[in-house]
C-alpha cells in the first residue's frame, strides 16, 4: 500500500490541474482547468513532465473533452513540517462519478491533515465508496481504511458487501488488498459467508507464520470473541512461531482489547503468560497495559526492569508506563 493517499495529494498539493493534450503536441499535457491554486501559480511551476502514452492518446481521440487531473505540491515533510521532494503526480482521468467524490472531498477534507489523523472521519467518508463500480474510487477507499488505526473501523461492522471481500482472495494482483480485506471480512459478524471464511482460517493462519498472522487474529477474535483468544494464547506457545509473528499476535490482542474492553482481563491474562518466557514482547504489553488504564502486570513488569536483556526502548516504555500519576 502507499504511504501517501490519492486524498493526501489533493488536500496537501499547491495546485491542482485538469488537463488534456497540447493543441500543437498530442505527446505533451497542458493544463485546461485549475480547479485548486491560481493561475499565476501554476505559471510558477516547472512545466507537466509526463508524456501522454498512446492508450491516453486513444481516450483523448475517441472522447476530446476527456480530462485527465495532476497535482504539483508534497506530502511528505520532515521534523520542521517543510515540505520534501515537490513534484507533477498524476491522479486520474475524470468521469461525472469522480467530479462528484472530489466535490464531496473538498469539502469534508478541508481540514483533514496529509498522513496519520483524522482517521474516523476519513473512515466515515471513504467508506462509501468500497463498493463502488469505479476500481480507482474502491481501491481508494481501501487503500484510506487500510491505513486507519483498528478502532477506527468498527464503524464498518456489518456494513461492507461480503461479496467484494472474497474477489479479493482470489485474485493475484489484488494481494496488497488481502490484508484489510481480512480484516474487513472478520467485522461482518452477521454474514455467514463472512464468518465461514474467518473462522476456517484463522486458526490455521495464527500457528503457521502467515504472513496475515495480525489480520487472522483480529478477524477471528471479532467472530468468535473468547474463544479465538485462547487459540491465540495457544498459538504463542508454538516453539516454531516466529519472534515477528508473536508480536503480530500480541499487538492483535492489544488493539482487540482496546475495542472490546470485555475481553481485556483475560488478554491480560495472556498477556501475563508470555511475559514469563518472553521478555521481547514486554514494550507491546506495556503500551497496551498504559493505554487500558491496567496495573495487573505492573509487578511482571517491574521484575523485568532489572533484567539485562532489556533493550533501551523497552527500558523506557515500562518505566514511563510504571510512572507515578499527577
């Protein structure tokens, strides 16, 4: 998945263009429209690097008013919050049904900032269109709700079609989208479909080092509650389990704790186990233990500050987590 979305572009750039073929180059873009920015702004611009290939050229001929939209500006900054590597991206052509999920994004993003935030709004926006008939329009909204934080998708419970979930298995150039769709699949509990698909799965996936081991667990745990918990604690003991996937696993309990503070006690029992065999997973625990509001483990974690095994950043994590109050 990328790292900047297709709505980072449009709210961070400086300006944003329709364009189509130059009057005295069918090879070169020109812009027709500025929809974002001014005139005198993108006049400031180095010019549009981009060739038009031949199968845009075909579009341009069998439709003239086609449009294709670009954007110059960044998302990406760095600790002082300026701007790196400015630059032409190139976003898509337009279509009525694509005008109108622009219209709608100037106005609910206008305050969103690019990157991380701002999650469950975006959720709520984008979740409209993981349906959609246009792949670029789904494959956007996936593409946000991937990179939303567990607890901002709960809102989604039982409302994604199961339907394009299981496309999403199924085909090899949609694997990037096998990780939310799982995780998608395991919060459509009233499906049975949904449920079949998760609950012959997880199991399996949490003891062999998927490399979805984190989306299983989660998947299982949003269908079959405490149960799939304790396959998850037995999944831990697995001697062949890698050091990666047990902290897949680990984290999955912390963030199904976070949404379902019914199961936290006995996450935390699980929690309490490993950390007597496994003092690498400690940082996990703590956050989890600090974000719960928990003093359960303070003593384990204690224990473990007089270990040498502990690395600096684990070090700091149970001490800030074992800090007095104000």
């Amino acid at each position: 998945m990328p790292e900047t979305t297709l709505a980072d572009h449009l709210l961070a750039a400086e300006i944003v263009v329709l364009s189509g073929p130059a009057p005295d180059n069918p090879f070169k873009f020109t812009p027709v429209r500025v929809i974002k920015g001014t005139s005198e702004g993108l006049e400031r611009m180095p010019e549009i690097p981009f060739l038009i290939d031949s199968r845009t050229r075909a579009a341009f001929r069998a439709d003239p008013d086609k449009l294709i939209l670009l954007t110059f500006g960044t998302t990406t900054k760095d600790a002082a919050g300026r701007g790196l590597s400015r630059k032409w991206t190139r976003i898509f052509s337009l279509t009525p049904d694509r005008e109108q999920f622009l219209e709608a994004l100037w106005i609910v993003g206008e305050h969103w900032r690019p990157g991380k935030g701002n999650y469950a709004e975006r959720v709520e926006f984008f979740a409209q269109f993981l349906s959609d008939k246009d792949l670029v329009l789904r494959d956007t909204a996936l593409i946000e709700i991937d990179r939303a934080p567990y607890s901002s998708i709960q809102i989604l419970r039982n409302k994604v079609p199961v339907d394009m979930l299981l496309q999403e298995f199924g085909t090899i150039n949609r694997l990037s989208f096998v990780p939310v769709s799982i995780r998608l699949m395991g919060l459509q509990i009233d499906d049975d479909r949904a449920r079949k698909a998760v609950q012959s799965r997880y199991s399996q996936a949490m003891h062999s080092n998927s490399a979805y081991v984190y989306e299983w667990a989660l998947s299982g745990i949003a269908m079959d509650g405490l149960s799939a918990i304790e396959v998850v604690s037995d999944a831990l003991k697995t001697e062949t389990l890698k050091p990666n996937s047990k902290r897949s696993l680990v984290r999955a309990l912390a963030d199904c704790g976070t949404v379902s503070p019914a199961f936290r006690n006995r996450i935390t029992g699980v929690f309490a186990e490993v950390l007597k065999d496994d003092s690498a997973l400690a940082m996990e625990i703590a956050i989890a233990m600090r974000d719960w509001n928990e003093t359960q483990l303070d003593e384990q974690l204690l224990a473990l500050l007089d270990s040498e095994n502990l690395d600096p950043v684990t070090q700091f994590i149970i001490q800030a987590k074992l800090a007095p109050k104000d």
